[in-house]
C-alpha cells in the first residue's frame, strides 16, 4: 500500500509509493480529505507496479484526472487528427505551393505510419520518426529527405507546444548524412550553351535566352505571360513562385532583341494576358525539366535524360551537373567575372540572399542595367 503524508504548511496529502523495479516515485494526489487521497495513491501504485495495456492507462489516468480535479473527459488525440487539425491551421498561413508541400509530405508520414496514425499521438516514438527518415533517406536524396523532415518535426514541435504530448519525438531526430556529390551544379560555358541552342525547338530556345537574360527559375520563365514584359521601361516585372519576391529586371540588348523577333512571329503577342511560352505553361515542372534533360542528352551534354515521372512516385533523382537551374547558374557566373558587385548580382536574379544584401547595399535600377549589359551575346 502506498504511503500518503500530508506536507508541513499544506492541506493537501502526497503519495509516496515504488514502481515495479523498486523506484520510489512522489506525486500530489490534491486531495485534503485522508481517504481520498488513499485511493489516488493507491492508483498511482496500482500503474506503477503492474504491467497495463494502454487502454487500461488512459482509462485510469482518465480517472484520476477526475479525481483531482479535472473537469470533463481527458482530451486524447491521434495523429492523423492532429495532422488535420495542423495543416486547417496552416491554410490561411502558407502560399499555395507550401500548402501542397506540407500537406504532401504530411501524408507520406501518414501512410508510413499506417494502422499507428489512428493510434494516441504520445505513442509515436523516436524510434519510429527515424525509421521514417531512413525509409526517405533510401528513396530521395539526403537534401529533399531533409526538407520532408521538416514537417515531420513542425507536427511533433506543434503538438508539444499545444500541451498534446509532454515531451517532442522528433526535436533530436538528427538530419541524414550528406553524400559528397564531386562538383555539384554548375553553369553552362557559351559553347555549351550554343550547343543546345542549335538542337532546342523554337519554344525551348526562348526559354533559355530568357533563363541566360534574367536568372529566373524554369516555373516563373514557363508562366511569363506579355504583361510582364515592358519594352518602354526596358524591363520584366514578375512575382516569383518560390519566394514570391516582386522582380524589376532590366532587359539586356541580345534579350530585346530576341523579344521583339517574337512580337513580329507569334500570333498571341498582341494579347497581353497571353503566355509567351503557352506549350510550357501548360506543363507541369517535371514534365518540363525532362523536356529540357532531353535536349542536353541531344546536345551531347548528358548521357541519359531524367525521367518526368521520377519524382512524381518519390524516386531519387539521379544528380547531373547542368540543368535549366544552371542558366541561373550561368547569369551569376558571367556578371561576377564582367566585375559586377556581388550585391548587384544577387538583386539582378533574385537569390535569396539578397534580401540580406539589401540591408547593406542599395543596389537601384541602373546598377541593375548595367549588370544587364555586362551579359554576353550568344
């Protein structure tokens, strides 16, 4: 039987009792009355020294809760409510690609969980969210395991700071190891960028002067309509995908250039809400990169192209040096060695980085034009 004494200056009894391994364990059983505080410390000793399923813990904690004070029932939630409980929340928070992104890779979890995501929250482990970055880790690269991880540890973060588990699985589940991956990505030198001007359609080849001209991501590119375009201020003004940062690029000569041939051959040009790219546009990002994976194997610069369906059914993709990203790559090369100012160059393609940059750097719409001018012809 569980020892009870009442503490000096106090009304309210404590339970001293020993746990199955002889641990000698305190608790308040706020209890003023001898009696009742008898039963709750009886309790206490019950669990710890007897072996329970887990339904006969939540069921006589339930009671104790009761007990001591508490009023109604004790809240128990799964993972999967809390899931959905955790991304309604997020909804009015995120922009609609992050939205996906959590909501997709919320639902891997899920899925792995299986029969346990219908299970209490608190009994989700260590062991088990390791064992779901492992599964990643042999799926995806250690970079994209990593960014799906980050949700996986928002839930656990978000649960522990609602009062839903008293201690985070996830908070020291260490990031997988980085695989060296020899040089990395890198840009296009001119020769390899005239050689896959010469095989690329006439759609695919705007697309890469525009990519070479302004340093934008392959997405923002595809979606470029003609209101982004002001041939009177000399300038492309867009609002990113990824950052959702509002860019005023000034357009380099061979970029006029190539812009203007457009006005005089597409037949959509004279519609401003029309996409300069419209079979791009109409495509998903997968789908695009292999189209683009297949003009580099057609240049002689890959040896095989990715295919579009790769990262669709969360395979890894195989890493290549060169890619549409390296045109960005590309810009940012070619103005560092024409002796443009790191902080110019960062603003001119709109790396996250610069918004650090700016704290410190006004970099202003001429600077920009002259980085524009700095570009080569090809």
């Amino acid at each position: 039987m569980a020892t009870i004494i009442r503490r000096r200056g106090s009304r309210i009894w404590t339970a001293f009792f020993r746990d199955e391994t002889g641990r000698l364990h305190c608790r308040s059983t706020k209890k003023t009355d001898r009696k009742e505080a008898r039963k709750v410390a009886d309790q206490y000793e019950d669990i710890a020294r007897n072996k329970r399923t887990l339904k006969q813990i939540i069921r006589v904690i339930g009671d104790l809760h009761r007990q001591t004070g508490g009023k109604g029932e004790l809240a128990t939630i799964t993972v999967r409510q809390h899931v959905e409980s955790w991304l309604k929340a997020k909804e009015g928070e995120l922009a609609d690609a992050s939205r996906k992104f959590f909501r997709a890779s919320a639902q891997r979890f899920v899925d792995y969980l299986g029969e346990k995501a219908d299970r209490c929250l608190f009994e989700i482990t260590k062991s088990d969210i390791v064992a779901f970055r492992d599964q990643l880790a042999a799926q995806v690269s250690p970079t994209t395991t990593d960014h799906l991880m980050t949700t996986v540890k928002a839930l656990f973060k978000s649960a522990t700071a609602e009062g839903l588990i008293a201690d985070d699985p996830a908070e020291f589940v260490r990031p997988v190891k980085k695989e060296k991956r020899g040089q990395g990505k890198r840009g296009f030198t001119l020769d390899e960028l005239r050689a896959v001007l010469g095989v690329a359609d006439h759609e695919w080849r705007s697309m890469i002067m525009f990519g070479l001209y302004s340093g934008q991501r392959l997405r923002d590119l595809a979606t470029l309509s003609w209101n982004n375009i002001d041939l009177t201020a000399d300038v492309i003004r867009l609002e990113t995908a990824k950052t959702h940062r509002t860019m005023t690029i000034p357009i380099a000569a061979p970029l006029r250039q190539h812009i203007e041939s457009l006005l005089e051959c597409l037949p959509n040009s004279d519609d401003p809400g029309s996409f300069i790219h419209p079979r791009c546009a109409g495509k998903p990002q997968p789908a695009l990169s292999s189209e683009f994976s297949r003009i580099l194997v057609s240049a002689g610069l890959r040896k095989t192209a990715e295919p579009s369906t790769a990262k669709a059914v969360g395979l890894r993709r195989s890493q290549h040096e060169l890619s549409f990203h390296s045109l960005r790559h590309s810009a940012v090369s070619m103005l560092h060695e024409a002796g443009i100012p790191m902080a110019v160059v960062l603003e001119f393609v709109g790396h996250s980085s610069a918004s650090m940059s700016s704290k410190y750097t006004h970099t202003g719409l001429e600077n920009l034009r002259k980085a524009a001018s700095a570009l080569p012809k090809i």
